[in-house]
C-alpha cells in the first residue's frame, strides 16, 4: 500500500518503474520524474472468448492525490461490475465535458430559433432574435446552458425591468423559457430555471391605450404614406379596408368571401359571423349577433381589386405562406412601421380614429343620436342584456350615411385601390426609400 511519504519518496530511475497500491492501482514514476496514476483491468466484451487485458490512464501526482486514485480506480471497477469498459467511459466523459462547454445559451437559442422561424411571420422572427441579441446574449450568450441557474436568470431579467421595460422582461423570461425546453429535448439541459420566475418579477403594467393618429390630416397623410411603401399589393388594400370600415383587426385578417353580400347593388354590406366577434361565448352563440358592416363604394373597390389577388381562395387576406390561413397579426403592423408610425399608430388605432372623429363632427353638428350608431358601428361589446339584445342591423340607413362620410375624408385623396395591383414589392438594391 502507497502513502503519501511513499510517493514523494520515489526518485526517477534510468527506466520508468512501478510502485503498486490495491486493486491493480499503481503509480507509473517516469525517467523523468513523472507520477502518473494508473489501473490495470481485464476486459471482456460482448459476445468475446477472452478478456483484453487493458491500462487505464487516471491523472498525474500531485494533482490527483492518493485518495483522489483510489476514488478514480473504485469509479473504474464499479463501471466494470455494470459491464462497461473505463477507458471507453472516460473518453465519452470527456467527449461529454467538451459538448456541454459548447452548448452555449446563444448557440441553442440561435438553433431554437431556426427551427421556430417558420412558424412566424418574418418581422416576429427578427423581433425574437433582435431581443436576444440586445439583451441576452450579451449577458449569458457564452454561459453553457447547462450551467445557468435561476438566479443568473433573474439578475439578467431584473436589470431590464429596472430600465422600465417590465413588459420586455415578461416576454424575455417566456422566450428564454423555450430555449430551455429546446436544450431539455436535446439532451443539453436537465430542467428550465425560467419556467417559474415569472412570478418574481414585477406585475405587468395595466394594459394603456393603443396609440392612434386622431387628427383628420395627419391621419390620412399616415394611409398616404403607408401606401407609398413598397409591399405585398394584398397588405396595401387590407390596410385601406380597415380604414375604412374601422373593424377589429382580426375580424379583417379572418375576413371569408362568403361574408360579403350584394356587392353589385346600392347596399353592399359585409356580414361578419357573432363567433368571430369579441365577446362571451353566450353573445357569439346568438343567432341574431352577427356585425352587419354597411360597405361604401370605396370599401367595395377595395374588396374587387382583392378578389383579383385571393377570389378563388376562402379568406381575402391571406397568408403569403399559407394560402389558407389568415395574414399575420404583424403584417399591418410592420407596415405602419415602414411608414415611420412606430409608438404612434398601430391597425386597432383606425377605430379610436373612426371614433373621436365622426364622434366630433356629430358634436359640431348637433347631433347627438350619433354616438349611439357609431358606438353600435364599432360593435362595442353591450354592457347590459338591453344592448345585448338590440337588433345589430338597426339604423342601417344611418350607419350607411356616416360610413360613407367617413370613406369621403380619408380616402378621398387616395389612388384608386387597384392601381395597387401589380406595382413593385421591394425598392431596386441602389434606391434609397
């Protein structure tokens, strides 16, 4: 048995020589003076007559002390009594370590996001990765993945929330949050430390209002320059008919053809189906909650110079990639972007614009009544079970009135809708916009 007076003891020889411990451990002494810790062991693999007899390499002297050998060898045999070869084990250890130190956060992140990107729009995906870039990687971009830990991960979200930006750090945490399940499929991490830290940080501000251009001139320069801008001739005249119609957002995107009536008569109307309205599942089941959307002939010339683009499919705006699913929540949005409107107007801006406005020139004129119709335009969600049950086709006549005094202020300086068909989608490489 070796002690450790023993081994500081050894001397180099002219030739390298043993000096043996217990269990086929030994310390190997170089002419050099070298002492290396090894361990014979035989064996046998599967489905072999005879046992390999083999040398196991465990470390060098002083670094790895006497009992550190002896832990080392008792690691190697029990390895050995599973049926296992040690050198085969500490080489995929090894192999392990290297790929562990490798699988960075950054790395599995960039790769989460690869496989992802698909299934969103082109300016969320660049939203997703920029956010990372300016605030994460920076941060843990270099940390392996397996070594973060909740705490690291808070301090990170805590120093965003402390800038203001607690809805960032919601976001961040929920995105960081699927990278770790990615790296848990992958084999790169055992747990998610972001999964409960959402309950840490501060509560989320109180939802504010969407911003809006109010303001008649400013807003009907905003759809001017909005439709200047080079892109799909369908983003173009769903945003116009949005305008026009001051409807929800999504009922647009979800718009079927099949919702349109009497396009060719005096009274066009766009009937949108109550399931698709915002409200309780009571309101969207009733039979009579359907939103009659009176149409203006701007309105109607918008919705021909689309049916050139998507008539022979189910929805109107639909998905450049996927022709039966609806365009992207972020579409109209990236436009409005483009067009310099970020933080100052957003697509559910056109309703608080439809609103203040018709809602002031009925004020100047003396008419009061109005506010009850453009309320019932907006398909405000009813507050009682006296608006729940108020016919939702009622004052047509009226509501037709002010849709087309409406149409008659933002569009009237606009090209006609079809003039959008057919024109460029992107600037030449060596044009400025």
């Amino acid at each position: 048995m070796l002690t450790d007076a023993k081994i500081k003891a050894a001397k180099p020889k002219a030739k390298p020589y043993k000096l043996s411990d217990s269990g086929q451990l030994y310390l190997f002494v170089t002419s050099a003076g070298g002492r290396l810790w090894r361990m014979n062991y035989a064996y046998k693999p599967a489905g072999a007559v005879k046992a390999k007899q083999k040398t196991l390499s465990l470390g060098a002297y002083p670094a790895m002390t006497l009992s550190d050998a002896r832990a080392a060898r008792d690691s190697a045999k029990a390895i050995l009594a599973s049926g296992g070869d040690p050198s085969v084990e500490r080489k995929l250890d090894a192999q392990r370590a290297i790929e562990s130190s490798e699988a960075t956060f950054e790395r599995l992140a960039r790769e989460w996001h690869g496989k992802q990107k698909s299934r969103w729009s082109k300016v969320h995906a660049a939203d997703i990765l920029r956010s990372f870039e300016r605030d994460v990687f920076p941060e843990i971009g270099a940390v392996p993945i397996a070594d973060l830990r909740a705490q690291r991960l808070l301090r990170l979200l805590s120093d965003i929330e402390d800038r203001g930006a607690i809805e960032t750090a919601h976001r961040l945490r929920s995105r960081i949050s699927s990278v770790f399940v990615y790296a848990i499929a992958a084999g790169y991490a055992e747990s998610d430390p972001a999964a409960s830290l959402g309950k840490a940080l501060k509560p989320k501000p109180l939802a504010t209002k969407q911003p809006a251009i109010t303001d008649l001139d400013e807003l009907k320069a905003m759809l001017a320059k909005a439709e200047a801008e080079r892109c799909r001739a369908g983003t173009k005249l769903a945003l116009r008919l949005l305008a026009l119609t001051a409807v929800r957002p999504s009922e647009l995107r979800k718009a079927h053809w099949s919702e349109f009536e009497g396009l060719g008569g005096s009274d066009p109307i766009w009937r949108i189906p109550a399931e698709r309205m915002k409200g309780t599942d009571e309101r969207k089941a009733r039979s009579d909650g359907d939103h009659i959307v009176p149409l203006t002939k701007e309105a109607v010339a918008v919705i021909e110079a689309a049916r050139q683009l998507s008539g022979e499919l189910e929805l109107v705006f639909p998905s450049d990639r996927h022709p039966h699913k609806p365009m992207s929540e972020n579409t109209l949005r990236a436009l409005l972007i483009r067009a310099g409107y970020f933080q100052r107007h957003v697509p559910h801006g056109f309703r608080a614009a439809f609103s203040t406005i018709m809602n002031e020139r009925a004020q100047e004129a003396n008419r009061p009544g109005d506010r009850q119709i453009i309320d019932l335009m907006l398909a405000h969600v009813p507050t009682n079970e006296v608006e729940a049950s108020y016919n939702r086709a009622a004052f047509m006549k009226r509501r037709r009135e002010i849709a087309e005094e409406w149409a008659e202020l933002i569009a009237d300086d606009l090209v006609p809708a079809a003039e959008h068909l057919g024109k460029p989608m992107r600037f030449p490489s060596n044009q400025s916009r």
